[in-house]
C-alpha cells in the first residue's frame, strides 16, 4: 500500500556485550533465569548496597526495590501507597479511583470554556516504574487485585532514558482471573522505565498489588549518598524551628513520617537568587567523601498548603570532581506525589541513564516560598557506566507519510513571572527534550525566539561589542547561558537541523508615521540585523546541526492585504535585507519564515501575496527564503473544538499557498494547529485529522510550538492539568507512529 517504512532500532553501547557474555558464562541458561525469579529469597534489589561480588548484572526482577509514581495526584487517588507497596515484592497493593477534573481557560476572544479532563477521552491514569539503569526487558506486568475492579485495558509504553517515553510495546495481556496483566516483548528492548496506561471507570476502586519486569540490567544501581555530609544556603523561617536541619536529616535514610508535625523534615527557604535564572533558590551541596559513579539524584519534599509549605517549583542538580568547576547533571520538576495523611509527599528525579564522575553535588532547590524538605538520595554503579549508543528513525521519503517534521522551540527572549518549564533546563535536559523529539522521528527544530529584540535592546547570546555600544544587554531567566550553544551541541550529536532566529521588531500593524518614517524604522533594524547575523553567524555555524536562519518577524493575509492597497513592500525590504546579509555570508545556509493566514484574504489572494512576498526579483532564480512554513491555515476560531466545516477549507488554503511559495521556487511547509483558542492542546482526532489532511501537500509537518505542546519533558509538574492532557495527545502519537513501524 505505499506505506513508507519507518524502521527504529535501539541498539546496546559495546559495555553490555561482556555482561551478555558473562552470563553465559555463569550458566544462567533460560530456565535456570526462570527459575530464580520464581525464589523471593535470590531475587536482588537493585536499589540497595551490594558487594563487588555481585555487580555482574544477570536476568531477575527489575522492579524490586525500584522507584515508581502515579500520575496527575487529583485525577487519581491513591489509598494505602507508602511509595513502595508495588515493588516491595509483598504484594500488599493500593486502591486507586480516576477523578474527572474541571477545567475554566479564558481564551484569546476574552471568552472562558469550560471542560473538565475526561470531558473528551476515556478515563485512566497511569503508573511509571524506574529501573535505575537500562536493562535488556523481556517481559513487564502490572498485577491487580480482588480488592476492586479490574482495567478495561493496559497499555505499555517504555523508555530507555526515563524522560520520553517514546515507545509504544502494545497492549497487556490478562493472563488469568486474578488480574495479572503482561506484555511479552518479541525479542528484549533496552527500557530504563516503563509506563503502564490503566484504563478504568471514573469512582471505581482499582486494586494494583505488584508490577514486575523481568530482564538483564546492564549496571546494578547501588546508593551512594547516605550519610553524606552536606551544608545548606537557605533559612528556617523562625515559624518553623521546630524543623531546623541537624546535619544528617536530609541523608539519613529515612523518609518522613505519616504526618507532617511528627516527621523528619527540614523547614527552608532561599537567602540568594540564581543570577542565571533570576530566581529564587536554596542551595544544597552534598560532599560523597570520594569519587563516585553517579547516575540519579532524588529529593523527596512535603507539602501543605493549609499550613503555609509549597512544593519546590523545580530542582537542578550540578556535580563536580573538585568542588571547584561544576557541570550540568540534569533537573527535575515534580514527577510524583502520594498522599499522606495531611500533607503530600512530592518526588524530583535528576537523573541519566549512565554515570558521571562526582564527589560532590550540589541540588539547587528554586522556590520563592517555604518548602520541607525529606530526604536526599544518591544513586549510581560501582563502575562507570556509558551511555547506550541510540540509532533514530531513518525515513528517506516523508512525503505521504503522515508524521511530524519538527517544529519550534519556543521561549522568551529575556526573563518572565510565571513559569515556562523548559526556560529552566540545563545542558542535559534540553539535550533530553530534543532526544526525545529525534525518536519520534523530527529532524528540524526551529528557535522560535528572537535572538534580538530590537525594541527592548536584549539579545539571547552574549551581544558583540558594536551591539553593547548601542545599548543591547543579554536576555537571563534560561538554565543555559547560551542557549543556542546548548541547543546545537544536543542537535549535533542527534543528527538533527537546527534553524537559529534573527530578529524581532514592531509588526506591520505597530508601525507609525508616514511611509518614509517607515522605511527609516526598518532600515535602523536591518542595520543591527546585520551585525547580530553576522556575529551568530561566526559564533555558530561550525556546528554540523547550523542549517540556517529563521526570519522571526512574522506577516499575515491581513498586513500583506495592507501592504498590496498602501502600494509598500516593507515587509518584503525587512526579509530581504536579511536575507541579502546570509547569502553574502554562505549561500549553502537555509533561510525559513513563518506567516499566519488570518483568513482576511481569500485562499488565492494569500497564495500571490506569498508568492510576491518572496520571489526573487529575477523570475526562476533563488527566492529570498527557501522554506515558508504557514500558520493558522485552518482559521481562528471562538470555540474549542474546529467547527464543523473548517476542514473543507483548509483544504484550499493549503493548496494555494503551496501554489505561491512553490511558482517562487521555494519549499512551502505548514503549522498543524497544536493548540486551541484557550492555549490548550487540541484534542488528537483534530490533531490527526490536520495532520492526515495537510501530508497530501507537504512532507514539511511541523508543530509551531514543540515545547510547550509537544514535548514528553517540557509541561512542569506532573499534578498540572496541562500535563495530562499533553501527555495524552504525545502518547496517542507514538502510538500513531507505531502503527507507520513494520519493525521495531
């Protein structure tokens, strides 16, 4: 049927292979694995301390003693779950009940919807289950009980960093009455995590008792921290002495207690501000005694918001050899809570799927209110540990392949209240977030913000000297201080384009005065455009990812209908000037653009204005952009779902703007309409439905806002609505891309 193959293969690092062998070599035949698994007594925690003697990784139970956690905490409560019940390897269990949650988003017409988070899908919640290290997985299962209901289903996905869960294994299997659901894997995956999708009915009582992943860990993950010396920069609010630190509390071992006024927590609150991200923080630096394999750092906090304690906003962990020069480990916001009896217990998981050598760590905690802190734990191997060597979907042809392309990475440019989750990751983070895109097989990310803002004077990277003298400062508020480095970097050891963005100054509408006060305005831009071009030009493009510019300011149907009755082409004058400035610079880069159809005009009438946007002044030679990438085809409407009707439309303006971006030669790709009028994802049948309908006129797909939309790491806390629902889409997704896989 024409369907184009696309094949994605994990493959192990070379450090497995002696493992692999090393068993063999012991005599674990197959049914000799079996039979251990089977023996409670020889089955071993891969979580707790273990002699050198046995380090020698070998098939048993994954899941013992291994970290799990539960979706958003108020659409799904958990009875009788200390943390550890599913894999303590008793079998004691938990209740579960789904919980609808409502929903009230003010949208961009000033008018509020209100949904709620099953309003438009089936209920369930999910159970994610952390191995420590990637393992060979051979077979994963999740028990359920007598105690309530069963699942109507049991989807397994997995990962093999933690982060993305990219993989869809396929449907779980009830093996018999009492509720043993179990996906058999064709042949092992390296998994570090897997998730389970339970479907249920809302306000029945579900029972899981156990999960259970059988396989080879390619590393044993041992504890490294407890009872590790550490030192605080932070407070005790004088309200809450009772809970000052004693020196050991944070990496003594043990959790907190049932309640929060007889628990073991430490009361805090930042006394500095991380100037990189301008933020409120208390710094914690833990110091291991000697040099250690480290993988996973782990802060446990409570909260009560009825005694004034918040959960942390987001934690990140920076370690180093000498104390001196500190690296990016990873950060973490929430990614799970439990209920106690008065207070919830929130976990943070910094971590990578292999080790880095540290003696000493530092978890810089950001928060502008008080928090209580649990405990602080340390994991990684007796060894160092690589990371595995990962081989991404290969597709040649994406044409008639319904699949998204890439997209952009939106952000502000400088500091900004509130929180814009992905603003804040560090090195290794926002090289997981476009790993994570790379395995859904993108290969195109575009820097969705300005690199200067004219108006403001701010620029993303550090300004030049002839920028500095014209006023520019550096944006802050980013985990990175150079994000365009941090972004390349990730691009280029994952094979992926990477478009860096130019300028952003008034649009069409803003610009005042008379026609030749307009055209001094955009030539004072083009002038410093130049000089930004230039700069971002020599600083950059060594990079193999550097694939071109983005022009960032954007036009529409409605300012071109403007422009073509004012007789100006001043948009046109602010593209080419930078266009004219990359070419002279290299003519192998890529300039892209990305206008927005309003619906003012007529399908047609925006398909010429494109063309005459664009088209070089020599008919049939290169345009001023090579690439378009139209917005908003499908409209802009009041509701929250497309009316009905608008896809019939969409239809001609895709087809007349890719007949004026293609008669000027360029390449014409199109925006798939991610969010809604309330800035929410849409629900997925739209989103397919745009997504099936556009393929038949680009194999360019893209998603103008990847990180806030579409990313399995970009959305916060794992309690925020938001999260959820994106959640929901990407995992429909991958599983969409699992049916396009012949092999896996």
């Amino acid at each position: 049927n024409n369907m184009k193959k696309v094949v994605l293969t994990i493959l192990l690092s070379a450090f497995t292979v002696p493992f692999l062998v090393c068993c063999a070599d012991r005599g674990l035949t197959e049914s000799k694995a079996n039979e251990s698994t089977e023996d409670n007594s020889i089955i071993q925690d891969i979580s707790s301390e273990n002699s050198e003697e046995t380090q020698t990784p070998y098939r048993t139970d994954l899941s013992v003693g291994s970290f799990y956690n539960y979706s958003n905490i108020n659409s799904c409560t958990v009875y009788g779950d200390d943390g550890g019940k599913l894999t303590d390897g008793f079998g004691d269990g938990c209740n579960v009940i789904i919980n609808d949650i409502d929903g009230t988003f003010g949208d961009w017409y000033g008018k509020t919807h209100t949904t709620s988070l099953f309003a438009e899908k089936s209920p369930y919640f999910y159970i994610e289950n952390d191995f420590g290290f990637p393992s060979l997985l051979e077979t994963s299962s999740i028990v359920f009980g007598e105690d309530g209901i069963l699942p109507e289903c049991v989807e397994v996905f997995y990962s093999n960093d933690g982060y993305n869960y990219s993989f869809y294994a396929g449907m779980a299997e009830r093996e018999n009455e009492h509720g043993v659901f179990t996906y058999n894997f064709p042949s092992p995956v390296l998994a570090k995590s897997v998730k389970y999708v339970i479907y249920a009915p809302l306000g029945k009582i579900i029972n899981p008792t156990a999960i259970h992943n059988i396989g080879t860990p390619t590393a044993i993950r041992v504890s490294l921290a407890e009872g590790a010396a550490y030192t605080i920069e932070g407070d005790v609010p004088e309200a809450y002495s009772k809970y000052a630190d004693d020196g050991i509390i944070l990496t003594d071992g043990e959790q907190g207690n049932k309640r929060i006024e007889t628990g073991k927590f430490i009361a805090c609150e930042s006394t500095g501000k991380d100037i990189l991200m301008d933020r409120d923080v208390i710094s914690i630096k833990l110091d291991l005694g000697d040099i250690k394999n480290v993988s996973e750092v782990y802060l446990s906090a409570a909260s009560a918001e009825s005694v004034s304690i918040y959960e942390p906003e987001f934690i990140s962990v920076k370690y180093s050899v000498d104390g001196l020069n500190f690296s990016d480990f990873s950060m973490s916001f929430n990614m799970g809570s439990i209920q106690k009896q008065n207070y919830i217990k929130s976990s943070y998981r910094a971590m990578r799927n292999h080790t880095v050598e540290a003696r000493y760590i530092t978890v810089n905690i950001y928060t502008s209110k008080t928090v209580m802190l649990d405990e602080i734990t340390v994991y990684g191997a007796t060894m160092p540990v690589a990371e595995p060597v990962y081989v991404y979907p290969e597709i040649s042809d994406y044409s008639d392949l319904a699949i998204i392309r890439g997209g952009f990475y939106g952000f502000f440019i400088d500091y900004i209240e509130g929180y814009n989750y992905h603003h804040y990751y560090d090195e290794y983070r926002t090289y997981i977030q476009l790993k994570g895109f790379r395995e859904l097989g993108m290969d195109t990310v575009i820097i969705g913000g300005e690199s200067l803002n004219y108006e403001k004077k701010i620029t993303l990277a550090e300004p030049p000297a002839e920028l500095t003298a014209k006023g520019y400062r550096k944006g802050v508020g980013h985990g990175v201080y150079d994000l365009n480095e941090a972004i390349l970097t990730a691009a280029d050891k994952l094979g992926m384009n990477i478009y860096l963005s130019t300028v952003a100054s008034l649009s069409y509408s803003e610009l005042k005065g008379t026609t030749a006060d307009k055209h001094t305005y955009i030539d004072s831009v083009l002038a410093d455009a130049k000089i930004i071009i230039r700069h971002m030009y020599d600083k950059y493009s060594s990079h193999p990812s550097f694939y071109g510019f983005y022009l960032v300011d954007e036009t529409c149907d409605y300012w071109l209908m403007q422009e073509k009755q004012a007789r100006t082409t001043l948009t046109r004058k602010l593209y080419k000037g930078q266009s004219d400035v990359i070419r002279s610079l290299d003519d192998n880069i890529m300039i892209s653009i990305a206008p927005a159809a309003w619906r003012n005009d007529t399908p047609k009438g925006f398909g010429e204005s494109l063309y005459n946007l664009i088209k070089n002044d020599e008919e049939g030679l290169r345009p001023i952009v090579d690439y378009v990438f139209v917005q908003d085809c499908l409209g802009r409407f009041d509701t929250i779902s497309v009316p009905a009707g608008m896809y019939g439309t969409y239809a001609s303006y895709l087809a007349e703007c890719k007949a004026g971006v293609e008669k000027a030669n360029a390449i014409f790709g199109n925006d798939i309409e991610i969010f809604d009028v309330c800035y929410r994802i849409k629900r997925y049948d739209e989103i397919k439905s745009s997504l099936e309908l556009e393929t038949p006129y680009t194999e360019h797909n893209l998603v103008y806002d990847l990180t806030h939309y579409f990313s399995a790491t970009g959305r916060g806390s794992i309690n925020k609505y938001a999260f959820f629902d994106n959640d929901y889409v990407y995992l429909q997704y991958v599983k969409h891309l699992n049916e396009l896989r012949y092999d896996q």
